[in-house]
C-alpha cells in the first residue's frame, strides 16, 4: 500500500508543477518609472489576462509550460510585445516599461511629447494625460481644463459647444487670442483672417490636451502671447483594439462613442464616431426645443515601412467631418427674471438655431533618416460653414429698433420692448428682428518641422525649424427676416434677401518660419528661438446695396505686416528633479484689415521651478504680459455689434502666479493595494489697461488708465481627488472662480457689472464588471449651484445645474 500511495503523490506533483506554473512582473512607466494600473497583459491566443494591480504588479496563474506572445496594453501607452517560454518548474518574471504613445506618434504633431517630456519643454507646459481624461469623460472642454493653471474660462451655453477660453489674461471671446490646434494642426475655421472659434472640436473623442505657455510657443504661432493649446484626437492603436461608451443622464444627453483600430506591417486606421444629444436645461417660453444634436466622425489611415526599415517612413491620410444643429441664443435675462427663474428662455428666442458643417483633410508624410533627423510634412484643409439664425433687435412703435442687449439691460426704460421678448406685444407695429449670420470659411496650408540632434563632447545641440504656407477666408452672406409675436409663438412677416446684412469676404495669405535651439550643457539648458510672420490681408465690403456682388458699392481695405518674433527660455537642473526655469519672448496676433488697426505686440516673461519624483509634482510661475498695443475684437459674443473688426486697445499689463502640486497620499510602493491621488491648482490673475481710450463697439466703451481687464478672475483654485481600490475608482473635481467684472473699471464692482463668485463639485466613479467592462456613473454641479456666469452676449445667462450621467464603458 505504501509504495501505491508515494506512486500516486510523484504522479500528483508531476501534474501540479506542469499545471500551476506562474508569470509574474511588474508595469511601470517609461522615464519616470511611475507604476501604471489597470494595464492588460494577456498571452495572445490563450484565456490567460491579468490586470496590474494600482502599484502595477500582475500574476498570470496555471499556464502550461510552453512557447508564448505576451502583450500589455493600456489606453495611451504603446503596447508591449514580447515572446516568452514557460519552462516545468521555473517562475518567470518579466518588468515592463511602457511609453506613452503620445511620444511616438506618426500622424500628428506633438507638443510636449506626453508626461515625461514636460520636463524639455523651454517653459511652462501641461499635459492632461488619456488617464485624466477618462476619469469624468467631459464633453465641455472648459471643465477638462479647469485644473491646469493659467487658463481663464468664461461659461456661455453651459455644454462647452463654443467654449471661450484664454491664458494668462489674453481675453477670453471666441478663444480667439490663443493659437488653437488639433493634432498639431490649426483648427480655428479662420486662423488669421477671423480667429474666433465658432468651431471648436469635439472634446468627447479627445485622447490627450497639450498647454503651452511662455517661449516654448514660438514654434506655434500666429497668437504668441498666452500659450497653444493642442487637442489630441484618438490615435491608431498598434494592436486590434476598440471601446464603446454608451451614455445617458439629465435633460435627456445621450452619448454614443465608439471607436476600432489596428495597426499591421504596412498598413494602420481607425475609424471613429462621436454621437452627442440634449434636451438642453433652459425652458422656453411657450414650450419648444433648447437642446442640441452633435454628430463627429474621423478616419484615419497609415501607410508605413516595416519595422526595422533603414529610412522609416509614414504616410498618414486623416478626415473628419462635424454636423451640428443647437436651438441656442444670444439672449440672456434680466437681472429680475434670472432671481426669478435663472433656466428660463424668453418666448422672442424660439427661432434661434445654429447649424454648422465641418469637413477636415489632411496628408501628413514623416521621415526619419537616422535616429537624430527627423521631417514631417502636412497638407491641410478645413472647409466650415455655419448659419446662426438667432434674434438681433426689437422693433417698437414709434420705428425704433433696439438691441436685444439694450433691452434686456435696462427693461424699465425699454418696457414696450422687453414685454415683446416676453411674448407679450404691445402694438401691432411690434417687429423681432431675426438675422441670419450665414458665414463660410476656409483654410488650407502645408507646414514642414525638421529635427536635428547632435553631441559634441558633453554639450548636446537640437535644432528645430518649422516652415507654414497658409491661406484662409471668411465669407459673410447674410440677411434678416422680420416677425411678428402673438400668444408666445413668432411668425415670420417678411423674408430678408441674402446679402443685403453683411456682404463681404476677407482673406489672409500668411507665410511663418521658426528656428529654435536647445543646447545642453551640464546641468544648463538654453533654447532660443525665432519666428516669422508675413501676413496679408484684404477685405472686399460688397455693401448691403450690392447682394449680387457686382462690385457696385465695393469697399476694398488691405494690410499687411511682417514681424520677428524672438523669445529665449534657460533651464537649470539642480538635481534628478528639480528644474528653475526662466523665459522671456515677444508676444504677437495678426491685425485685421482696417486702416490704422496694427498688430498685437508685447514682451512676455516667466520665472518658474518644476519639482517631479513619481507620481508628485509640484510646479509655481510668475508670469507677466506687457502690451505696446492690445488688439480688442467687435463681436457679438463679447456683446459688441458683431462685425469682428479688430482695434487697437494701447497698452495693458497683466500678471500672476500659478502654482500646482499633484501627489499620492498613500505611497504606491507601500503595503496598501489602494491610492489617494490629490492635485491643487491655483491662478492668480491682474490685468490693467495702462492707456485711456474711448472704444466706438459697445462691449468695452469708455477705458481709464488703471481699469481692469473684464471677464478675468483674479483667483481661481481648483482640487482634485480620488479613491482607488480593486475595481472601483472614484473622482472628485471642486473649482472656485471669483467674481468677475463684466465691464472694465476700478474699485468695488458695481453689482450690475459683475458675474457671481462660484464653487462647483464634481465627482465620478468607475466600478469595473469585466476585465473590459466599466459601469460610469458621474454628477455635474452636484450642490446645483447657481449663478450668473456672464451678462453677455445679451443678458444674464447661468452656469450648468446639477446634472447626473450614467453608463457603460466597454473595451477590446
């Protein structure tokens, strides 16, 4: 019997030690070594996954000996193959480190090359990683940015459809002072000609966000005073991949976004779609729609050498194309009815709609000939066409037309006209003014970058040099409709003719260069850098009496300018981590085509130091903006009188401090298989015109010397917070914003010239069913704070409410 039972045990063991084997290691982040979770390693062809655990270790269990392709993947990182053999008896361990694939992409233009590569960027720089973007899946990219310092954001529809954004103090309408990008690529429907955004692209299929400030934007021009900012689109993955998101919350948002890829010897896509619906959360008088309808499709494709290929080449083919149908206004509330009911719409703005269509081509071709010289080459186009159809002005009895803006200011001395926005007509003469603000626009170019790194001896050199051949066009064809107003409900008296609003086209042709510098020696870094503007532009006014364009009435304004602008950033690295950098460079936007209007110029500094080890960092600015000349824009969002000229606005000084610190309360190299993951941010923001001028468009009037810059907070905070543990995750975001001035001026502000200090939470949690399956759930506002978030275009208009957000997030 006992020989049986020791044949049987040897018999038992065999199996164990042939069945029971196990792979283990460890996943952490290329550089900085920072352990990454929630990192896919599987072998390929096989039911054996794993998920790296928050200090970014893995197990795979009871895997046969046997030859294998084991792979880790993780949204943003590259992923990593490689062949391993499990051999009866022997525990494998393999460490990984996996970089970000924001520092090897092929199709798109980088900035600051993810995480790790802030710390070359010659200035201030942030990078709003996939990781961050995933925790609450915003679709307002004004809360996206929220906590990254420098940034001043002034809320409008409360969706983020036409986000108005600027740094550092550069005004805010349009985000039309800051130099817009896609994928390295300008995305403004008119960069030069007519900057503001009435496009802006769609924050929900974002991967990443890069923010440049101080010199390091040189190479991103034509806007040079604030900073860049780059949107990063969903990139090919290197291995069959895809997710699903479906999502449902409040006022009826729906969401659809889904995404496939791959990425073969030769051959890589992706294609993606973006779907995004609203009831809208403002209730119209009368009833009728206030929601909005969003669709976003991209495609991608890569032709490629093989790995290994003496001279790597890439040629990337990218098309996107953007519909969009939003019932929003311009109309705001008085500061009465807002007390009453800030959500309500008056029953004058039922008409209002815009519609836009943006269509987006780009051949981008990249080489690399030899591992320190690298080219790349793109050939853009970007057609955009919008008509927002939305109320101008009130007709009264005596024949006088009033702006809504006017009306809703000062409703007691413009009674018989506020009732008629109310729905509520006095006279029979009563008229609304509907004009249709049809535009076209256009822009196309080709832009080169060339790379060149060398070492000699113990001083290392990088040149950059950047070439951009650019044209595009603005084309205003308007006209406008008249209605009358009866039980609520408006109903159209005359049809206006198309061109008899409006009527002319502007046009910029725009060559820019830059050369850059860096040379390394020791623990010193000097970059250098030079850019180049020659910029064109004409405007042919046709004139309202000429819809034909016969040339008739033919007004013809032109301006040209051309401009160096310089700018240095020196960094000295006092250890592995810390770095004090300083920078000083010259700031510059185009002019318009007016006579006498001339470019915005100004000298820029910043003195900062940067502290990164791990996952902690902790970074302070002062920076400081000094304008020769301030460029103001007449536009209707800033409420001014909607012709976008540009004017000379002489000289401002702006300045602050920004300071952020983002850490892990709980050590991810200790004993607890849970984090605590903090960031704080704060902006300190002053702004003063230091000339006195008298302004002919409505949103700025009479400035004195001394006034300060309106819509810029002079504080801003913002905290975030998380739990992990497991498969559950949990986000918060708070942001307090100061009260604003909504005119410029000095002193106390005066109630009716002033937004409301606010203080918003958000939060969010991922609870994980799958290996690939998220359950979403997510809260917006959750006090359900209210407050005035601007009194403009027209009006008091309120902050998002509370709203709540519920899904699934699904990956393969």
């Amino acid at each position: 019997m006992r020989p049986l039972l020791i044949l049987l045990f040897t018999i038992l063991l065999t199996d164990l030690f042939s069945q029971t084997l196990t792979i283990e290691g460890s996943v952490v982040q290329s550089q900085s070594e920072v352990p990454i979770s929630d990192v896919n390693v599987f072998l390929e062809s096989t039911s054996f996954h794993a998920r790296t655990d928050l200090k970014g270790n893995f197990a795979l269990s009871d895997v046969p000996e046997g030859d294998y392709q084991l792979t880790a993947s993780s949204f943003g990182f590259v992923s990593y193959r490689i062949p391993v053999t499990v051999v009866a008896g022997q525990l494998l361990r393999i460490d990984i480190q996996l970089t970000e694939q924001v520092a090897k992409l092929q199709e798109v233009v980088v900035m600051t090359k993810g995480l790790s590569g802030i710390r070359n960027i010659p200035g201030s720089a942030h990078f709003i990683s996939p990781k961050e973007i995933q925790k609450f899946s915003y679709t307002d990219v004004s809360r996206a940015l929220g906590s990254v310092p420098g940034i001043n954001i002034q809320e409008e529809d409360g969706f983020g459809l036409r986000p108005n954004i600027g740094l550092r103090g550069t005004g805010v309408e349009r985000s039309s002072k800051i130099t817009l990008m896609e994928d390295g690529v300008l995305t403004a429907p008119a960069p030069y000609s007519e900057p503001a955004a009435y496009y802006f692209p769609t924050m929900g299929r974002m991967q990443a966000i890069e923010i440049v400030k101080g010199s390091s934007q040189i190479k991103y021009g034509p806007f040079t005073t604030g900073g860049a900012i780059n949107l990063l689109s969903t990139q090919i993955p290197s291995t069959f991949s895809g997710k699903f998101h479906l999502l449902g919350g409040s006022y009826g948002n729906r969401i659809l976004h889904a995404w496939v890829g791959d990425e073969q010897k030769h051959l890589a896509y992706l294609v993606e779609s973006f779907q995004y619906r609203s009831d809208g959360f403002k209730k119209l008088d009368g009833g009728g729609p206030t929601g909005f309808d969003k669709q976003d499709y991209l495609a991608k494709l890569r032709l490629q050498t093989a790995p290994g290929a003496k001279i790597p080449q890439s040629l990337s083919i990218r098309f996107s194309h953007t519909l969009e149908e939003s019932d929003e206004t311009y109309l705001g509330l008085t500061q009465e009815d807002f007390d009453q009911d800030p959500y309500r719409r008056y029953a004058a703005s039922q008409k209002d709609l815009m519609s836009t269509k943006q269509n987006h081509l780009s051949l981008m071709h990249t080489v690399s000939l030899g591992s320190d010289l690298q080219l790349s080459t793109t050939a853009y186009r970007t057609e955009f066409s919008r008509n927002w159809y939305k109320l101008d002005k009130v007709g009264i009895s005596d024949g006088t037309k009033l702006s809504i803006g006017s009306v809703v200011d000062d409703p007691d001395n413009n009674a018989e006209a506020y009732e008629v926005l109310r729905g509520t007509p006095t006279g029979s003469s009563n008229r609304l003014y509907v004009k249709a603000n049809n535009r076209s626009y256009e822009a196309k170019g080709i832009q080169s970058a060339l790379s060149f790194s060398f070492a000699h001896s113990d001083w290392d050199h990088r040149i950059d040099l950047g070439l951009r051949i650019h044209r595009d066009w603005a084309d205003r064809f308007q006209w406008e409709d008249h209605y009358a107003i009866q039980d609520e409900v408006m109903r159209l008296l005359e049809t206006g003719i198309p061109g008899t609003e409006s009527n002319r086209i502007i046009r910029t042709d725009a060559a820019a260069a830059y050369l850059q510098y860096r040379l390394r020696h020791g623990k010193f870094t000097a970059t250098p850098g030079l850019r180049y503007e020659n910029i064109f532009v004409e405007q042919k006014d046709f004139g309202k009496g000429d819809p034909k364009r016969l040339g008739d009435q033919l007004s013809l304004k032109q301006n040209h300018v051309a401009l160096v602008i310089p700018g240095i950033g020196v960094q000295y690295q006092a250890n592995k981590f810390s770095t004090v950098f300083i920078g000083i460079h010259k700031g510059f936007a185009p002019p318009g085509a007016q006579d006498g209007t001339l470019p915005e110029e100004s000298i820029n500094y910043e003195l900062g130091s940067r502290w990164q080890k791990g996952v902690f960092l902790l970074q302070a600015v002062i920076f400081l903006n000094d304008y020769s000349n301030l460029l103001g824009t007449d536009l209707a969002a800033g409420g001014g009188t909607g012709t976008g000229d540009l004017f000379n606005a002489g000289e401002v000084r702006s300045h602050g401090i920004e300071f952020q610190i983002n850490c892990d309360l709980i050590s991810q190299k200790g004993a607890h298989n849970y984090s605590v993951p903090v960031g704080i941010s704060y902006t300190y923001t002053v702004a003063r015109f230091q000339s006195s001028f008298k302004s002919i468009y409505e949103d700025w009037g009479s400035v004195e010397k001394g006034d300060h810059f309106p819509y810029l907070p002079a504080h801003q905070i913002s905290l975030l917070a998380g739990f992990r543990y497991g498969a559950f995750r949990f986000d918060a975001s708070t942001r307090f914003v100061d009260a604003m001035r909504t005119e410029p001026g000095q002193g106390a502000i005066e109630l009716n010239q002033r937004t409301d200090g606010h203080f918003t939470i958000d939060m969010s949690s991922h609870y994980t069913i799958h290996k690939k399956i998220d359950l979403f759930a997510s809260a917006s506002n959750v006090l359900d704070e209210v407050y005035i978030a601007a009194r403009r275009p027209a009006g008091l208009r309120p902050g998002m409410p509370r709203s709540f957000t519920l899904g699934l997030k699904a990956a393969f």
